[in-house]
C-alpha cells in the first residue's frame, strides 16, 4: 500500500486500472508530470477527464 500525493489516501499500486478516465490520467502522469507512482485510481481518473476536456492537444 502506498498514500496518494494528492489525496493522501492509501492505495495499492498493483490494481489494475478500469476506467478510461485512469488510463489517461496514468498517461500524463508518465508522460508529463512524472508521478505515476505516487497517485491513487481515482485522482488518476480526476485528471484523466480534465485533460480529456481542456487538452485539446491529447484528445
């Protein structure tokens, strides 16, 4: 189990995501800000849809 950074809820890194929304999250996590590992699910998927909504440039 690890804390998200965010949240600062525990969660456990190996489930596997379910939800487009995570997907896209994990993506600019990876990709741009680099804290993969350190996000929970839901705040993945928090901004997955932001991104999915105002980054044109990732639609």
């Amino acid at each position: 189990m690890k804390t998200c950074t965010v949240c600062k809820k525990p969660f456990d890194p190996n489930a596997p995501l379910t939800d487009p929304a995570e997907e896209a999250g994990l993506f600019m996590a990876r990709e741009i800000y680099g804290d993969a590992d350190d996000l929970c699910p839901a705040c993945l998927a928090n901004r997955g849809r932001l991104a999915m909504m105002y980054c044109r440039e990732y639609s």
